[in-house]
C-alpha cells in the first residue's frame, strides 16, 4: 500500500490550530469573567462595610464622608456590573467561536477519513484486477 496523503492536509491543520486558538481564546474570557467577578464581590464587600460603618458615626461631616463613599463605590458596583456583563458577552462569543472551530475540523476529519476508505476501496479493486488477471493467465495456461 502507498503511503497515503490527505489531499486537505494543510486545510485540516489551519483549522486544527484554529480550533487551539478559540480554545485559548476562551480560557482568557473565562479568566477576564472571573476577575471581574472578583472585583465585583470586592466592591461589594467594600460596600457593606461602609453601610455597617455608617451606623456607627453619629459626626455630620463623618455621615456625609460615608454617605458619599456609599455613593461612589454604587457607582462603581454598577460600572463593575457592566463590565461582567461584557466579559460575559465576550465568554459567549469565544465559547461558539470554539464550537465552530471544533465543528469545522471534525468535518475536514471526516473528509480525511472519507477519503483514505476512497484509496484503500481504490486499491483493493486495483489488487483484485491484477489477481483475476493473474489467475486468468494461469488459466489459460493450463486449458490451452
């Protein structure tokens, strides 16, 4: 048997490597999600610490201090949230960039294969023509 040589090769490995990037590609957003929601809970925490601190001071200025670091760091609870939902956005589109790449290569593998049973079928008949071949030579040989 001849050694056989996908004809799409080059194809199949463009897409494997493909398939690798979008892989990479969601473990980052993966990552991205998870800082941000570290930050996130970071903030909220931040936050209730200063509602409990807030309680506690009976001081005007000290009110209107906490009242505004309540302010801001809502503001920034809220800007955080924004920005998970974007990391989560970008999670969703790596994740069907991933399913594509994946589906793009496993069809290119089943052309590979379709196409390696299209050479063994190919060679087994070329085999099976030299032998009828071969063994109407010999029968010829024999009767005449």
């Amino acid at each position: 048997m001849s050694k056989y040589q996908f004809s799409m090769e080059k194809i199949l490995d463009w897409r494997m490597e493909k398939e690798s990037d979008a892989k990479k590609a969601v473990l980052q957003a993966q990552r991205m999600m998870q800082q941000q929601q570290t930050k996130l809970q970071h903030l909220i925490n931040e936050n209730t610490k200063v509602k409990h601190d807030h309680m506690k001071v009976t001081e005007i200025n000290s009110l209107r201090y906490s009242h505004y670091l309540k302010t801001v760091i809502d503001e920034k609870i809220i800007a955080q949230k924004n920005l998970i939902d974007k990391a989560n956005f970008d999670l969703e589109k790596a994740q069907n960039e991933l399913l594509q790449a994946h589906q793009d290569r496993k069809a290119m593998e089943k052309l590979k294969e379709k196409e390696y049973m299209a050479v063994i079928d190919s060679e087994k008949m070329a085999e099976q023509r030299q032998l009828d071949e071969i063994a109407t030579l010999n029968y010829k040989r024999v009767f005449y």
